[in-house]
C-alpha cells in the first residue's frame, strides 16, 4: 500500500466516522462563498455520495444569487470527467453517482465545489485517487476551487505529486480555510 493509499485509508474512516453521525447537518457561515457569486456564473458541484458533506447549502446559495450550476459526468476511472449543466434530470452513473446524461450541455465552470477525502492547510487535497479533479483543474485553470469536508478529514501537511491542483479554500462545518 502507498502512503497516499494508506492516508486515503485513514482519512475515509474519519469520515465515516464522523460524518455518519452528522449528515444533513453542514451548515457553514456562507457569506464568503456567497461574495464570489454572482448572476451567470458557473457553479460546478457534486452529489454526495457515501459519507461525503452534502454541498447542498452551497448550491442553494449559488442558485439564489443566479448562477447557473453543473455535475460531474463519469464514464469510468480513467476517462476525463466533464462538467455538464444540471438542470434536469439525472442518471445512474458509476460509483454510485446521480449525474447528468451525457448528452447534457457542456458547462465551463467558474467556480468548482470539489469533496474531499483529505485536506490540508496549505491547499492540498486528497481525493478518491483518479486524479478527475486534477485533470479537470487542468483543463478549467482559471476556476475557482472549493473544497468541503468535515474537520477531521484535516490532515497536518498531505503529500503533493506535481499534477496535484492545490484547492483556493476549504470550507468544514466549523470553518472557512484560504491557504
């Protein structure tokens, strides 16, 4: 097992711990996401899948000030994902995941809400180890990027290979973290 496998590990258990016990109960201060929206604006989000937080008051923010939103769309492990626009019906995608079909629009996201597996100080994320969000970061660099987790998915410094897109904030049920 490598070290990110095995912090991968540990940091899922601690979210599963933990967030088991507290799901439908995030409910950060949103005045700092709700400053970067703005009427027009692409919000990429997610659903949760598992014990990741829900991002819901997220997107009801983003919705309310009238951006327009978009899901990941999956096709396998390797295969890039695309933001697609969410405003219909969704899908059976793998993993486990609701998404849009994939003849939904393309979106072009201006802002990204990205779960986590791990976090630290510093930007760095973990993540389920696909690298969909790094190579999306890549392809989408001018998006702004958010990371929600629960406290203790908080790691004190977490590995960085050179394709990892570091996160601009991290939000838990406790607080709002800029590197």
């Amino acid at each position: 097992m490598t070290p990110k496998q095995h912090l991968r590990a540990k940091m899922l258990a601690r979210r599963d711990a933990f967030g088991g016990a507290f799901v439908g109960r995030f409910a950060p201060d949103p005045s700092r996401w709700v400053a970067r929206l703005a009427p027009g604006l692409t919000v990429a989000s997610y659903l949760p899948i598992s014990n990741e937080v829900d991002p819901e008051p997220l997107v009801a923010a983003a919705r309310a000030a009238g951006c327009r939103l978009a899901l990941p769309h999956v096709v396998g492990r390797v295969e890039p994902i695309r933001f697609l626009a969410w405003d219909g019906p969704l899908v059976p995608g793998p993993f486990g995941l609701s998404q849009p079909p994939a003849d939904a629009p393309e979106a072009v996201p201006d802002l990204v809400i990205v779960p986590l597996v791990g976090f630290d100080r510093r930007g760095n994320r973990l993540g389920w180890g696909a690298g969909h969000y790094d190579r999306a970061f890549e392809k989408h660099p001018a998006a702004w990027r958010l990371g929600v987790a629960w406290s203790v998915q908080e790691a004190d410094a977490l590995p960085a290979d050179p394709w990892d897109v570091p996160l601009n904030a991290i939000v838990t049920e406790k607080e709002w973290i800029e590197p």
